[in-house]
C-alpha cells in the first residue's frame, strides 16, 4: 500500500469517528466548507484551510500540470514531424516504439541527402524561488505573523549550485563566473571567442577556416564547424577554452587573477545566493519573528520544486549536402530541417523538464537531489505525520474534503514514475537524432 495512502487512513478514521461521510457538507458554519469540495483536478486548491497542507496540494497540481503538458506538446510535435517526414498513421500512438521507427526514417533521409552537424549546448533547470518566496509569505500570513516581503531581489540558502551573487564564500572548480570581454579568459568561455590570430573552435566557425569547413555562407566565408584553424568569431558550444577574446561569461578559480569582487558566483555557496539555485534550496522567512516559519518552509520548498523553470536547448544544425543533389530537392529537404529543428528545440526542453521533474536529473547529470516527485511525496508524508498526531490544525468540517485530496494527491505523485517513464523513453529515443543522450 502506498506510503501516503496508510497514513491517508488515519485521517479518514479521525473524520468517521466524527461522523463525516467523504462529500462535501451543505451546512455552512466557521469550521464547514460551503458547496462541493475543492480538488487538485479543478484546481480549487483552498481544500484544508491549512496553508501547511493545501500548498502541497497547489504543489502537486502544479507538477500534475507541468507532467500533463510536457507529455501532451511532446505528442502533438512528434506527430507534426512524422506528417512531415511522411511516417506512420495520423491516429497512431504515441510511444518509443512509434517514435523509433520515426527516427529511423529520419535518419535514413538524411543520409540519403548528406551529412547532418548539430551544436548542442542543453537546457538548464532551476526552482522557482519567487513561488518559494510567495508561498512560504503566504503560509506566514495565515499564522497571523507580521509578513513584510522585500519587492527587491530574494536571497535563498542555496544547497546545489547558486549562479548569481554569494553573500559568503563560493567554491568549487571554475566557480568565479567573470563577465566579460576580457583580453584573455584564463579558464573556459561561454558565450563566443574572438579569434584575430586564429585559433581551434569548438563550435561554429564564422569566418576563415584553413581546414575543412563543415558549411559556407554566400559570400564563401565558414560558417559551420572548422577541423582546422578558424579565424573570426567561434560560436562555442557550452565552455571551452578561448584562445582570443571571450564575449559572454569566463569562468575561473576562485582567488585567481581574474576573479574579481565584481564576479557572479556558478558553485557552492555557504550563505545566502541572490539569484537562481540549480538544485534544492531553503525558502527565507518572510517574517522577522514568526514561529511557524518552519512549519511553512516545506510547503514552499515543494511549490517551487513542482515549477522548474527550464531554459531552451541551443540547437545549432549545419548541413552538407551530397553532390548532385538538386536545387528543388535542397529547397525541400531545408523545409523538412526547419521544421526539424523547431519541434526539436521543444521536444529536448520538455525532455530536460521532465526528467528534471521525474528523476531529478538533467542531460544525464543529477541537479534535483531529491527529484521533486520523490521531494513532495516526503515532504507530504511528513505533514500528514504532523496531521495524524494532531499537529496540524484542520477543522472538522473540512475533513470531508480534505480525506479525497489527499487520495487524490497519493495517486499523482505515487504513481509519476511509472505513468511518465515511456515518455521519457520515447524523448530519449527522439534525441538520438541529434546524438544526443538522455
């Protein structure tokens, strides 16, 4: 038996013994709830009157929605691929098996044309503190604390990697985030590399190559990647080494020579971080004194894990074609990439949330520890805990709605995994034809 669903039936012991039935109560006093209960399916989320329990109930419709949603646009662009791609039947299902076969053909008509090169930098994750912030305010205020929140920039006790400014130390490798143009980074460089005197580049070249170049612009000039010296500018995927000058971001040791007091912190950070948290974070008190702060951090922290923000994928794809192809057939084949590298963007942004959400995992690298499903069904657990044992102050009246939510709650984020894992399957499988991994 599910883990929610046990202690689920202390609750519903507690409202029989009572005598409540589970539909909602007609009668309307201080401690009832007038007309048809709230639920996570309608989204009428005030169902306990408890801001400790119903912002885990706003928290899993939030995640319901944003599952939902991922999968549904994911369907509806594989579909708009294979129409264009001429595969399969328009009522077919959507699932890895339908999306194998469609990659197949994919592949196998870009062979056909020529070479397919793809620079991939992917999305980034990150919580939404300012929905940590208004929660955890808003749970404060129904505690009857003195609630003043700063309109300014929030600062959060960041326990993955905080990118922004670090009121105390910042640490780990290349964690000094330097804006620049900079004469010269002495670490890596995001963003592009000015290359005056030539240099490699890892990305797309622009300008001359004195290699092969994997594509030309009209005027003959490089403007894909370069397997010998590019000089110009060097659109870089992700961080590489610059031997020019870094336009974008130039990231450093700590106490090296270009760190400076003005640099963003991109590691740890033993204070509070202003900015964003890759990872799990502990929501500020919105009060200066207010007792049930800690009550309320847990709901917060569960509202912002089930709204990542996740970033697009940059998505860069040169094509060379094979000779003797036609112009018509060029003209139809750059439609088919177009349309390609449109859905493909979404598909690979969506396929980054979704693991996010799910496995806590992002381009096969863990950044939610825990996955924010495996987050909101503890954090869950732990305050219908403080339910049970008569910690958390529901009245009576709202049991009747309260016992079906929290069924209703037990059956989403139990069964996340398991509902959404042939998604995931099927967006891995879409990624390969980038050869992109999950």
């Amino acid at each position: 038996m599910n883990t929610i669903k046990r202690k689920f039936l202390g609750l519903m012991a507690a409202g029989l013994a009572l005598g409540f039935g589970t539909t909602a109560l007609t009668a309307c006093d201080a401690d009832d709830v007038c007309g048809p209960c709230g639920s996570i399916a309608t989204g009428q989320l005030s169902i306990a009157g408890n801001a400790q329990l119903d912002g885990f109930f706003t928290a899993v419709h939030s995640f319901n929605g944003a599952t939902g949603s991922i999968k549904a646009e994911f369907d509806a662009d594989i579909r708009a691929l294979a129409q264009v791609w001429g595969y399969g039947e328009a009522d077919a299902v959507i699932d890895a098996a339908f999306v194998d076969g469609l990659v197949a053909k994919i592949k196998t008509d870009i062979s056909a044309a020529g070479e397919l090169q793809v620079n991939y930098v992917p999305a980034q994750c990150v919580a939404n503190v300012n929905v940590a912030v208004e929660a955890q305010a808003s749970c404060e205020a129904q505690a009857e604390c003195d609630v003043q929140v700063d309109p300014g920039q929030v600062s959060v006790m960041c326990e993955g990697t905080c990118s922004g400014s670090c009121e105390g130390s910042c640490s780990g490798e290349a964690s000094c985030a330097v804006k620049t143009p900079t004469v010269a980074c002495e670490g890596s460089c995001e963003g592009a590399c000015e290359l005056e005197a030539g240099g490699s580049c890892e990305g797309t070249c622009n300008g001359e190559c004195d290699g092969e170049c994997s594509l030309t612009n009209a005027e003959g000039e490089c403007a894909g990647e370069c397997n010998g010296t590019c000089t110009g500018s060097c659109e870089l995927t992700g961080k590489a080494e610059c031997s020019g000058t870094c336009h974008g971001t130039c990231y450093v040791d700590q106490g090296s020579a270009q760190c400076t007091a003005e640099a963003e912190c991109n590691g740890s950070c033993d204070a509070e971080c202003s900015g964003s948290c890759e990872g799990s974070f502990e929501p500020p008190s919105a009060s200066a004194n207010c007792e049930a702060s800690g009550e309320c951090q847990a709901q917060a922290s569960a509202q912002a894990s089930a709204e990542l923000n996740c970033s697009p994928p940059q998505l860069d794809i040169n094509f060379t074609f094979n000779a003797g192809l036609g112009a018509g057939a060029k003209a139809e084949f750059n439609a088919k990439l177009t349309e390609l590298r449109v859905r493909g963007v979404a598909i690979l942004q969506g396929m980054a949330k979704l693991s996010a959400l799910i496995t806590g995992k992002v381009d096969g690298e863990v950044v939610f520890e825990p996955a924010p499903a495996v987050q909101i069904l503890g954090e869950l657990n732990a305050v219908i805990d403080g339910g049970v044992s008569g910690e958390l102050d529901i009245p009576a009246g709202r049991l009747p709605c309260v016992i079906p939510a929290l069924k209703e709650a037990a059956q989403i984020m139990g069964g996340a995994a398991s509902e959404f894992s042939g998604t995931i399957e099927a967006q891995v499988k879409f990624a390969s034809v980038f050869n992109i991994g999950g």
